[in-house]
C-alpha cells in the first residue's frame, strides 16, 4: 500500500513500456517489507525530469535508452566508472544532491566471470553503441583483448580508440575462430524480431563463450544456436538483474533478495504475471 511515506524509485526512458526494471525492483522491495515503491516514466524532457526527480524527493533513477549520456549535464556529481564510459544509468539523490553511477559494465562483467575468467582472453564485442561502451570499459578494466566489430567501421573506429582496444566492421566475424569470447551488444535478435542473429552458426563452436545482452526474449537466435554447437553460453537477463541488484543497494542501502528479483523477472520474461 502506498502512503505518504513510501519512497519512490523509478526508471526513464524512450520508450519504457518494455522495462522490466519494476517487475523486478517491486519483488525486491516486497521480499524486504520495504516502503517503496517502482514506476517508470515515458520521458523525452530529460532536464524536467531531472528537476521533478529534485523537486518530489524521487530516491533513485534508473536511466535507459535514449537519456544515458544526456542525463550526465544535469547531475551534481558522476563516478569515475560513468565518467569513463561516458553514460550514467543510475542516479542517487541525496538529500537532493544527484550522484550518477553505472552499474551496466560491472553487471556484464559480473554475469561474464560466472562462466568464465576474463584477463587475457580474445574478445569479439559486436556493436559500437551505449551498451557496447560500458561493457568494452569492463572488458579493458579486466585485461581482456578486445576486437571491437560493428556494421559501420567509423563508429567501432571511434570507439575502440577512445578505449584502446581494435576495431572492424562486420566483414571480419570469421576471427570469432581465433576468440575465446563473443559479446553481442547489439539489438539484433530482439523481441519482436527474434528469428535474427548477426552470428553465422557455422562460426560457432563448443569452446567458445558466447554472450549475448538481450534479454527479450531469454534465449536469442545467438544463444540457441550457441547451444546447439555445445558452446557454453550467458543470459541476458543475467546482466539486466544484476545491473538491477546494484541500483536496488544503492537506492535502498539494503542487501538486494537476489533470489527473489531473478524470480519475478524470468516469470515476466516467461509472460506469467
């Protein structure tokens, strides 16, 4: 029951429709018995928003696409990490005064060292957007080899520099055969368009890693196919609870009920609530 005390924790984002985030914070707060409450906001005045977190004493903002790297003009303080990566998703107020953070690149690294160790492995990072800045930091922090790869050269160009890792475009996935690791960070093989995957199977093989980010549906094109071929693969919905679990601390101070979070959000990934 909401009341005047219950502390209100929300994510924004264009669109937000599709945000799992909720589903899997409120089970967090219920586990808990905790007085708070998480909404999510359709949002494309970034600064107003930023002002009404201010304004209504709003505990904790998650950010998603598009607002990652707009959000950070309008904060009082930013970590190193989010610095680094150039894009805040997690925003603390206190006592209105807004620190960002991002818990994107230590989720994906998180998930990532579950199933496998990191440090001197050859890594091949599709994609050259927001999601692929935070998890090629990760991998940089860690001591991975990374080859970044991506439809338009210029842009894996121009990341891949400011991060000192290599670059190309998609003409070169037959390295996958030299990598220990592949990442998709791309959008491809999302809902609704499921039946898509930037990996020719062929390139696959059982002692590969394979990673792929989307998280809508749990298993991917990639992840299937990955399977088949016996490679040990990592969810999606890994990284997105665990991303998750971090904002939960920060917002709460509390230790996040993992169980139950991982719970709530594979039963909505599955269509059951």
């Amino acid at each position: 029951m909401i009341t005047g005390k219950t502390t209100i924790c929300c994510a924004i984002g264009f669109p937000i429709g599709h945000s799992m985030s909720p589903v899997m914070h409120n089970a967090g707060y219920e586990a808990l018995g905790l007085d708070f409450i998480f909404l999510r906001f359709a949002v494309q005045d970034v600064e107003g928003a930023i002002r009404g977190m201010r304004a209504l004493g709003i505990k904790g903002m998650g950010v998603t696409i598009p607002h990652k790297r707009a959000v950070m003009t309008f904060l009082d303080e930013i970590d190193e990490g989010a610095k680094s990566i150039g894009a805040v998703n997690t925003i603390i107020n206190e006592g209105g005064r807004l620190l960002g953070s991002n818990t994107d690149y230590k989720a994906a690294i998180r998930a990532l060292k579950e199933a496998t160790d990191i440090k001197g492995k050859k890594v091949i990072l599709l994609g050259a957007g927001g999601a692929a800045r935070g998890v090629l930091y990760g991998l940089q922090q860690e001591g991975a080899e990374t080859l970044l790869l991506n439809r338009t050269k210029e842009h894996a160009e121009k990341l891949a520099k400011e991060f000192g890792a290599d670059f190309g475009d998609l003409s070169q996935l037959s390295k996958i055969s030299e990598s220990d690791i592949v990442i998709n960070t791309t959008p491809i093989g999302m809902h609704p368009n499921t039946n898509e995957s930037l990996v020719p199977q062929e390139l696959l093989r059982k002692d590969l890693v394979v990673f792929d980010i989307v998280y809508n549906p749990k298993e991917t094109k990639l992840l299937t196919e990955a399977k088949q071929k016996g490679c040990t693969i990592v969810y999606g919905h890994t990284m997105f609870l665990y991303q998750g679990v971090d904002q939960f601390e920060l917002f709460t101070g509390q230790k996040a009920p993992v169980e139950a979070m991982e719970k709530a959000l594979l039963k909505a990934l599955e269509g059951k609530t």
